[in-house]
C-alpha cells in the first residue's frame, strides 16, 4: 500500500477508512479462531480413530487398521499449523510507529489525520497478512481431510475385498 496522502482526504474520510478496516481486521480475526477451533475438533475426531485402529490391531492382530492409523497420523500432521500457527497480526499500530518525531512537526488537525493514515496502513498489512494466513490455514485443514478420507476409502476397498474372497471361499 503506498503512503496515503493526508491533504487528499478529510479527517472524516480517513475515519470512515479506518472504521471499515477495523471491521474487517475483526472479521479476519474471527476467521482464524473460527478455523482453529475446527482444527482442534477434527483432530479430536482424528485421535479417536486413531486408538480405535490401535486397538484394533492390538486386540485382533488385524494389520487393515495401519491404513487408518497412518491416514490419521497424516491428517494430524497437516493439522498441527491450523492449531498453532506462525503469525497472526492484531488490529492496531505498534506505539513505536506512533511515537516519532516525524508527528511532531503536524498541527493538531493534520496531526490526527497523519495518525489515522499511520493506523490504517498498519491494519492493512496486518490484513494482508492475516487473509495469506487463512487461505493456508484453508488449504491445510482441506488436505487433512482428503487424506483420512482417502485412507478410509483405501481401508474400505481392500476390507471389501477381502471379505469377498473369503465369502468365495466358503
């Protein structure tokens, strides 16, 4: 985003700027927790599979489970960036950004207005950076799910197969 250009907008425009990024900084927000706690369940999901398939393979000897267990443990792997993930930026402007001598030659109108301008430049890269954090958050949890459901299809097949070759050994 280039250096918005004070003298071009009133004190109003800016605020109006600065009120539909904070609302859109919020909704990005949300989008994120939303996600994780989506996450935090589908690996809850995840693990009940997974010491259901060990279990099985404990008790019964039955090896068709790994296919569960491994497809589980992938997903779970996928999943682990969504639950903790790297970087999240907050609403707001750093106080460093803020406090600088470079605000100190402004009149007290220009001045908000150069704080506003400060503020919204902020919120726009937090907001860039927050949307690039969903949309892997996005692909990662959409992975995690095409691999368990691919491991159930696989697990699936090769059962079906299975009981029809012993069912034509009967």
């Amino acid at each position: 985003m280039n250096a918005i250009e004070t003298e071009k907008h009133t004190k109003y425009s800016l605020e109006l700027i600065f009120s539909e990024a904070d609302k859109m900084a919020t909704e990005l927000l949300g989008s994120i927790a939303e996600n994780t706690n989506k996450s935090f369940i589908l690996i809850a999901i995840y693990f009940s599979i997974l010491s259901y398939s060990f279990f099985k393979v404990i008790e019964n000897h039955s090896f068709l489970y790994f296919i569960l267990i491994i497809g589980t443990i992938a997903g779970s792997l996928f999943l682990r960036k969504n639950i903790f993930p790297n970087t999240i930026c907050f609403k707001g402007a750093l106080p460093e950004n803020m406090i600088q001598e470079y605000f100190s030659s402004f009149s007290e109108e220009s001045l908000d207005k150069e704080y506003l301008a400060t503020q919204i430049e902020s919120y726009n890269c937090a907001m860039i950076e927050n949307k690039e954090t969903i949309e892997k958050m996005v692909k990662r949890f959409k992975k995690s799910i095409y691999i368990v459901l691919f491991s159930f299809s696989l697990f699936g097949l090769i059962s079906a197969f299975l009981f029809s070759a012993e069912c034509l050994q009967l």
